[in-house]
C-alpha cells in the first residue's frame, strides 16, 4: 500500500519540485504550523532529547530551540523535494565548501579520504555538492529504505551529480573493487547502532550513547585521512560545509581516538547551533546493558 501511494504522489512531487524556492518556503510556513503546533511530530522525543541534551537551558530556551529546529525540518523537506531537478550550477551556489581544498590536496597524493558527516543542516546537499566537486570516486554509505520506490528515489537524487550510492553492508567490497586507487567515502557518524551489544558507548550530549566504530575502523584499515564536515545553515536555502582534518595517520592513533574526534567535532557544532541538529530521531532509545562498561569498548570489537 504504502508503495501505490507514493506511485501516485510522485508526479505531485515532482510537479513541486518546479516551483520557485520562494514559494516553496511559503509551503514550509505552513507545513511547520501543521507539523509543530497541529500534528505535534514527535514532539515528545524532540523535547526529551533537548531537555537531557541541555539540562541547564530554561523552557523558554528549549521552546525557542524547538521552534526553529521544526521551521529547519520543514525547509529540510521541501529542499529535498527541490534537489530531485536542482541544476549543478544552482547547487553550487547554495552551498560554499571551506577547506575541501585540503581534502583534495591529499587525493593528489594518491591518499583516500573519509569524511565524517551527520545530520546536521541539509545532510542531502551533501551526497550532491561531494559528487560535484570530488576528483576521485565519491562514494555515501547509505541504510536502504525498505519502502523500494521511495528507496529509488532517493537514490536518485543523491547521485545525480556522480556519487556512488553503497548499501552500508557492502562498503567494504566496494573500498576493495577501488584497491589501488584513492576514493572518498561519507559515512553519518551520529546514526545509531542496531542490536543489544554495540561496540561503544560514551557520553555525547549529556547522556550515555552507543555509537559505530565505521569511520574510525575504514580509516585505520586503509590508511585513510578523516575530516569532519560540519553543514551549517546560513539563511534559508543557503548553506556552508566545512571540513576540518582529524588526522592523517590514522594507524598510529589510539584505539577510539578518531571515534571521540569526531564525535566532540560533531558535539560542539550542535552547541554552537542547536536548532541545526535532527533532534526528532529517537537517538537514545536504547540504555546501555549493565554488563558493558562506560567508554570501553567491547573485547570482541577490539582490534
């Protein structure tokens, strides 16, 4: 049923996707009114995680956090909708990249980079400025949607401009078709783990967190360079995607060192912009198993 009825919503959605960004931001008042003051989409998630991740922030802030992050989920949806027919020279304009210079300077060398992303401002812009602007083979990790026409299309619209599109369970035969030539891999480094035993739980916003251990297992088996790119929102339909150098000799990092890098880059940007963040996905619904210890990682993950 559900995929009839995104069949027959697809040319409406695409009969959107034409319209100006002026008017579709009108649509996202609107939608933001349903959403947040009719609807109430998960609000009580919302204001739980905000309320643990902030302690210290009154109602009044967290109301205000809230209210803009809706306003941000609605522009989100309807740029989403505008990404399917975007022009490359449209996107370019909307989204400035700072620093990826240095990420290419070591493709020059012949070096693989992972990049280290999250859902932070339009995370979908992301898989399509990559596609645009890589020199190597750009390849998003992605968790595939059961729902198989909304699956394509997305798909779709994240690799219009080149990106390689790599269901997250055959990223490592993929990096091995590319052996002997350097490639980029986007990995989301706030998704959270499935299963009862994940390898890692830390403290991240005030609360106790599992997290996956991709980046930092990828980069230290393939000797590749990890940056951090923060996507930050400067006024509607306009952003910036900065990429900061974690560390260009992953092999001779700690264990877990690259994990909490980029999770404490990750951290401060959601500070610095609360409202920036995907606060309505329900991050913390696990707890962690008494029998696994704060910040250590489990043996049987160990390297």
């Amino acid at each position: 049923m559900k995929r009839f009825v995104f069949t027959l919503a697809l040319p409406v959605i695409y009969l959107f996707a034409f319209l100006p960004f002026p008017v579709l931001y009108l649509l996202s008042n609107f939608l933001k009114v349903i959403v947040f003051d009719i609807i109430g989409y998960r609000k009580q998630v919302i204001f739980t995680n905000l309320r643990k991740s902030f302690p210290t922030k009154s109602e009044d802030e967290i109301l205000l956090i809230a209210k803009q992050f809706y306003q941000n989920f609605c522009d989100l949806l309807v740029e989403a909708i505008k990404l399917s027919v975007i022009s490359e020279k449209e996107l370019v304009k909307r989204i400035k990249l700072i620093g990826y210079d240095k990420v290419e300077a070591f493709h020059q060398q012949g070096r693989s980079s992972i990049i280290s992303v999250s859902h932070c401002g339009n995370w979908e812009y992301g898989p399509l400025i990559q596609g645009h602007v890589s020199s190597v083979p750009s390849m998003i990790v992605y968790k595939t949607i059961k729902n198989q026409p909304v699956d394509a299309f997305v798909k779709g619209i994240r690799s219009r401009f080149g990106s390689i599109l790599v269901p997250k369970e055959n990223t490592l035969r993929k990096i091995a078709e590319l052996k002997g030539k350097p490639w980029l891999l986007v990995l989301a480094g706030d998704q959270k783990p499935g299963g009862k035993n994940s390898p890692f739980w830390t403290y991240f916003l005030n609360q106790e967190t599992n997290v996956f251990l991709g980046v930092e297992k990828i980069a230290k088996s393939t000797n590749s360079v990890v940056f951090y790119c923060d996507i930050r929102r400067l006024n509607r339909g306009y952003y910036e995607a900065e990429y900061s150098l974690l560390t260009d000799s992953p092999k001779e990092m700690e264990e877990l060192a690259i994990t909490k890098m980029h999770l404490n880059a990750l951290e401060e940007a959601i500070k610095k912009n609360p409202s920036n963040w995907l606060w309505s996905h329900r991050r913390w619904k696990s707890k962690r198993p008494q029998n696994i210890t704060i910040d250590t990682l489990i043996p049987e993950f160990a390297s």
